[in-house]
C-alpha cells in the first residue's frame, strides 16, 4: 500500500481520503485471474487542504496540525499528548522538529518565489491553484502565466511538480 499526504488541496477536496486499487476488466475472452495475482497495490490519498485541523477524521487531524504553519513546536508536542493522547519520546520529539523545519523550508522557499515575482505568499498559492485548473480546462503555459500574472518558467514548474505528484 502506498499513503499520499496532500497538505494543501483544493477547498472541495480538503477533508477527505480515498482508496485506489486495481481491478480486473476482461476485454476479449473469458479468462480470469485470480484477485492477488493483479490487486498487487493500493493507493490511499489523504487531502488536508484547509478543513484538515478541525476534521472529525483524526489521521487527517493530526496530519493537518503536524504540518501546520500556525502552531509552534511546543503547539505540536501539546496535541500530540493532550489531543491524541500520544506519549512523546525523543525521537517523536525530534520527528516533530523535522516537520517543523521541513515546513518552514516549504514555506520559505514558497515566499521567495512570491516575494520575486512581487506578489505575496497567499497570491502566489492562489496563482498555483489558479494555474492548475487552467491547465485542466486546456489553456497553454503562456496563457496561464499571463492569467496569474507570474513569469512562463514559475507555471512550468508548478506545472513539473504537480505532475510528478500525479505520477507517485
């Protein structure tokens, strides 16, 4: 099985998780196999996105404030134990850690590329998002880095990482 974590979706899709698994389809003839022989892989998606921190699911709860920007390490740590009752050894402490740095990291790199394309943090998520569903409806990368307003290389490579987290 494979678990996809997709911190910041689409309002529609925020709050939810879905299973993928392969099935069978005969196309010509009236031979099958046997189900372990093909359903070898399951994919589960877990989307965040920005109902994520009051979900009534508590993976996606504790997901969702784990990968937060708006609560501090200290913050992290006091869910952990008082929210979902988790004792927080060394190691979970340092893992919390890493996730913070590793938000930070995100955040930051997301923020220079807004603050070089002069538009803030919040503009440039919504310009990704924006992007995206004109990619879908069709329209070309020099169309859409006009629409949001950002440089024809910044859509490619929204586009680029969007697409390799297509194909995970």
């Amino acid at each position: 099985m494979s678990i996809w974590i997709c911190e910041d979706t689409a309002n529609c899709r925020s709050d939810t998780i879905n299973r993928y698994s392969f099935t069978e389809k005969c196309l010509r003839g009236e031979f099958h196999e046997e189900k372990q022989a093909y359903d070898l892989m399951t994919v589960v998606v877990m989307r965040l996105g920005s109902k994520g921190e009051s979900s009534k699911d508590n993976a996606i709860r504790l997901l969702s404030k784990m990968f937060s920007m708006n609560l501090s390490y200290e913050e992290k740590l006091d869910t952990l134990q008082n929210e979902f009752q988790i004792s927080v050894s060394r190691e979970i402490s340092e893992e919390v850690q890493n996730v913070c740095n590793l938000s930070t990291g995100v955040y930051s790199k997301g923020y220079d590329s807004g603050y070089d394309s002069g538009i803030s943090a919040g503009e440039m998520k919504r310009a990704r998002e924006t992007a995206y569903e004109l990619q879908d409806m069709g329209m070309s990368v020099e169309k859409i880095a006009r629409a949001v307003k950002v440089s024809d290389d910044m859509v490619q490579e929204w586009l680029a990482e969007r697409d390799k987290m297509l194909v995970k």
